[in-house]
C-alpha cells in the first residue's frame, strides 16, 4: 500500500511539472500533446499539431489539420518544426460549424460537404519548407472525438501506394485564423501558402 501512494505521489508530482511548463517558444505560443502515426510497420510518436481555419462558403467551413512527430513554435506567423526532419499527417476537413471541428466521424471523399475530408496525406522524414515525398491519402477517416481547447482524433486508412495507417492525438493545437485573407478561403482549390505541410 506504501509503493501504490508513493507511486501515485510522483505521478502527481510529474503531471503537475508538466503542465507548468513555458508556453513561450518562438514568438506566439507553442502546442503539446501526445499521440502516435503508425505508417505500414514504421510507429511514430505524435507530439503537436496545428488546426487552420479558412472560412467558408454556402454553410460549409474548412478546417485543416496537420499533426506532427516534432515540437512546434511560431515563427514570424508560421508553424514551424523544431526538428530538422518530421513525419505526421494532414486533412482538409469540412464542417457545418464555423467556429471549430464538430465531433464526429469525417469520411473522405470527393464532395466538399459537411462531415468530409477533401485531401489528406501522410508525410514522412520530411524537411521544413523544402521538397518531400508525401503519400496522398485514398481512403479511411478521421474522428473527432473532442474540441475545444484540447482535442481529441482517431484516423486510419490507406495511402495511394497501398500503405495503411492509422493513429491518434490527445492534446492542444496552435491555432491560424487565414478565413479573411484574400485568396485563402474555403474553396476546394484554395492555395494555402502558409500550411504547415505545404
């Protein structure tokens, strides 16, 4: 009974270390979480992500989502991985919500419509604002399983390659707001310049 108190004692002791810890990195904020990408036999372990939020049209809005094995800091307005080369995930996700992600289950498809994901991809060793290969996402889905100021996904599916995936995340995001900005919105062939997978 001594051993099951002291554990529970230091357990308390390091969530509390934990979650004090500096939110200053870069010069606007920083994501933690936690999570894993499991990429054909290759097992990835999740760190932050960013959500996008690019407006919308006709009742439908975009948000996208990009989780990464790497820490993130806010670099003059953009996401950027501390690690020299990162791997993660990325969907462009539509929901009737224009304030964040509704819970639920989202499909891929073809059709920009409320509970659909567009495009998605799987990127791996990838190198910050340089080429990479990426494997496009052909099937599977993405599931919101909380929002807010913490979130909450599951994902699986295959790749164009055959390749099958899947994962989850259970942590903050950083947050851009790009629903103003002139050429940014929700259309299925917006450029998106300052994604983090570009």
């Amino acid at each position: 009974m001594k051993n099951l108190k002291l554990l529970i004692l230091l357990v308390s002791i390091s969530l509390v270390s934990f979650s004090c810890g500096s939110d200053d990195d870069g010069d606007g904020g920083s994501s933690t979480g936690s999570g894993i990408l499991v990429y054909g036999d290759t097992e990835y372990q999740l760190k932050a992500g960013v959500i996008e939020d690019y407006g919308g049209f006709e009742g439908i809005y975009n948000f996208d989502i990009s989780l990464v094995d790497s820490r993130l800091e806010v670099v003059d307005g953009e996401a950027v991985p501390t690690n020299d080369t990162f791997s993660g995930v990325y969907f462009e996700l539509f929901t009737s919500n224009s304030s964040d992600l509704e819970e639920g289950v989202y499909s891929f498809g073809n059709n920009v419509e409320s509970g659909a994901y567009t495009y998605a991809e799987v990127i791996i060793d990838a190198a910050y604002d340089d080429f990479y290969d990426e494997f496009e996402i052909n099937s599977g889905s993405f599931t919101v399983l909380d929002d807010g100021s913490s979130y909450e996904f599951e994902f699986e599916g295959t790749v164009s390659n055959g390749t099958s995936f899947s994962g989850y995340y259970t942590g903050s995001l950083l947050s851009f707001d790009y629903s103003s900005d002139s050429g940014r919105s929700a259309t299925p062939n917006a450029t998106k310049t300052k994604a983090l997978f570009k």
